[in-house]
C-alpha cells in the first residue's frame, strides 16, 4: 500500500484536508499527515517510509530528500516551487511537482485589490484615483496574469503585456504584446509582476526598466522578491517620489522602505497571494490527485525538475 505524507508546519483549513484524504484513501492509499511541527528532525523523521510527499511552504532540500528513501514523488500544493531542490530530487530519481494554476484567482485577486489600495492613496483619506480607464501592464503571462487581466478588462482597464513566451496565447485574446520589458513600464500607469524567481527573471525588475515608469506609476508585486532588483528599486523609489510599490511579499530593504518611502508602499504581513480557503483547498486536492495519476498512470504532467 503507498503510503502519503501531507507536511505542513501551516496546516491546511480542515475542509481541505479532509477532501486531500479522501482522494487518498478512494485510491487505496495510506493518508498521514504532519502539522504544525517545530523541527527539521520531526520532518525527517516523518518521511522515512512515504511513497509521496505533499507540502505547501516547507523547505524540503537535500537531507530531507535522502531521508526519504522510499519517496517517489513531491508535490507542492501551489506555483513556486523553491523550497524544493529539485536537483537532488532529480539525483534520487525523485520526481518533483507543483499545482500550477490552483492558486491564479486569488492571487489575481489580491493584485487587483493592491492596485485599488494603492491608486485610492492607501485608504488614508486622501483624493485618489480610479482604475477605470488606466493602463495596466502585465509582466509575464502566466495563469495569475491571466485572472488579472480578467478583472482588469471587467474593471474597465486597458491591458498589454510583456511575455516571452506566451505571445500566441496573448494576442489570441487581442492583448497588445509590447516588444521590450521597458516598453511594458513606460505605458503602464499600474505594472503587475507574475514571472517565476529563475533564469532571465531573476532581479529582471532593475533600474533600466524601472525608470521608463510612468508619473505616478503603480507597481504591484506577487510573485517573488528575487525578481526585483532591490537596490535599483530603492533608488528609484528616492528618485521618484511619485512612485509606487506594494507587494504580498517583504524585501530585504524593508528597513529602507520604512525610513525613507512612508505612505508609498505596502506590503502584507506573510506571503498572501494563495490565503485564501478556495485556494487552499483547490491546490491541495490537484496535489493528491497528481500524485494518484503519478502511481497509477505515470503522469507526470506537471513535473518541474525534468
């Protein structure tokens, strides 16, 4: 009988624990869980005799991965993926997933939300503005840039788009494709960042691009930190005080922000992008059906670490 693990030092809401174990059991598999543990050793421990692996945010890296000796798969019930070396996943024959697309509407929401926080001046009283009418650009074309554009459209926003890779997919839908990342922020009066923290888009967010911002540019981050380049943020945001910065996830120069940027930025008080209890359930249940089509199809559709 394979045996699941489900890993999480933030627990999953009940609703969507119970609909993650009935997946598992209604295949014939054994379902465990660790929760809210406070030590690395309780996860090793934990994953000595597993099949397969579901985590949210915890770090599985190397000791983890050798500990389990058994595991055939991991599966991190959201997009990002870099609290698992999937190198030495790849080592052990260990094949890695996430669940791409679970999580999009509520990021997107939250973006959206950010974006009305930040053009109506934070809430604080002050004249501010609308979305309506305003040009929002998308950095990267991904399934939470899709939501966004969803809403944005229904908010009345004009929408173009900076995308590598989605070009096709982007002007199927009649989004304008501009053709350079600083094309993107010279047209935009609100940019909403959705590339993942590797490759080309690493600090890809730098002063270069950030300077062809527009007056009184908005600029909303969901993804991850590491793709801003933080000491070209900081300095335009001294440079430009008609700019900016609000994001679900805290820089390293938060300190910065706190001395020199206040009332110009936000950001909330943990990674909020997924905290929501649909999301939550959703990428919880696609992990556990994953890993069900993995044992008894070998589908390996959603692998990141080919």
């Amino acid at each position: 009988m394979k045996k699941v693990l489900v890993a999480t030092d933030k627990p999953f809401a009940p609703e969507a624990k119970n609909k993650i174990e009935k997946v598992i059991r209604k295949a014939g598999y054994q379902f465990t869980t660790l929760e809210s543990y406070t030590s690395k050793s309780e996860f090793i421990a934990a994953v000595a005799d597993v099949d397969a692996i579901i985590v949210r945010s915890d770090i599985v890296d190397a000791e983890v991965l050798e500990a389990a000796q058994n595991a055939k798969i991991v599966v991190r019930a959201g997009s990002g993926y870099d609290n698992v070396d999937c190198q030495a996943a790849r080592e052990r024959g260990i094949v890695v997933m996430n669940t791409p697309g679970q999580n999009a509407n509520a990021v997107a929401e939250l973006a959206i939300g950010l974006a009305i926080y930040g053009i109506r001046e934070f809430f604080s009283g002050k004249s501010g503005g609308e979305l309506r009418g305003r040009t929002l650009g998308l950095h990267g074309f991904g399934y939470v840039a899709r939501n966004v554009f969803r809403i944005a459209r229904a908010l009345g926003m004009k929408v173009i788009v900076f995308t590598r890779y989605s070009k096709s997919a982007a002007a199927a839908i009649g989004l304008k494709v501009t053709d350079s990342l600083e094309e993107l922020y010279r047209k935009s009066d609100v940019v909403s960042i959705h590339v993942p923290a590797r490759g080309e888009h690493l600090r890809s967010v730098s002063y270069s691009v950030l300077q062809e911002l527009k007056k009184g540019a908005i600029v909303i981050n969901t993804a991850r930190k590491e793709v801003v380049n933080e000491a070209d943020l900081c300095r335009i945001m001294e440079e430009r005080p008609d700019i900016r910065y609000l994001s679900d996830i805290e820089p390293d120069c938060k300190a910065v922000f706190a001395e020199k940027f206040s009332g110009r930025y936000y950001f909330t008080p943990k990674k909020m992008g997924a905290q929501t209890a649909e999301a939550n359930t959703n990428a919880g249940v696609a992990a556990a059906e994953q890993i069900v089509a993995f044992f008894e199809k070998g589908n390996v559709e959603f692998q990141v670490n080919k």
